[in-house]
C-alpha cells in the first residue's frame, strides 16, 4: 500500500475536516466500484478517517488525529479555515 496522500484523499479529508459526516452520505459522495480510485478505502487503511456510532442509530465520519495532522501538514490554510467555520 501506498501511504502517501494523493490529491483526492486530501479532498476527502478537507471535506470531512469541519465536522463528523453521516456514514450515508461519506458512501455517497466518495465511494466507488474503480479499482484505481480508492479514496475511502485508502484513507482508512491508513487511519485517516473513523467510523463512530452516534445515537445508536447512524454511524459517522470523522478525522482521526493522525488524519487531522496530515492535512493540517498537506493544507494547513484549509484545515484552519474549516475548523473555525
């Protein structure tokens, strides 16, 4: 596996660096059936993103530290901004 951050997996996490997405709508937006575009799958192979249960009912994403620290090392401007949003 390759654990650099490709351009997309840095989209997916300052897209999820505001706050926890619903599990429905992270599948939604970034899943795909393309083998040569594993965003979800990469990022959470590398401990970039965490599945939580809310409510008991929905589960939701979100960024794990590690996930949060290499955006903030790829994009700090974007992580700072979407953190104060």
């Amino acid at each position: 596996m390759d654990s650099s951050l490709t351009p997309l997996i840095l989209d997916f996490l300052e897209w999820l660096a505001p706050a926890p997405r619903p599990y429905s709508e992270v599948m939604e937006a970034w899943r795909t059936s393309c083998p040569r575009l594993t965003v979800w799958e990469d990022a959470t192979e590398q401990g970039l993103v965490a599945r939580n249960p809310t409510d008991g009912r929905e589960l939701f994403v979100e960024l794990t530290p590690r996930g949060r620290q290499k955006l903030l090392e790829s994009k700090p401007q974007q992580i700072n901004r979407a953190t104060k949003e």
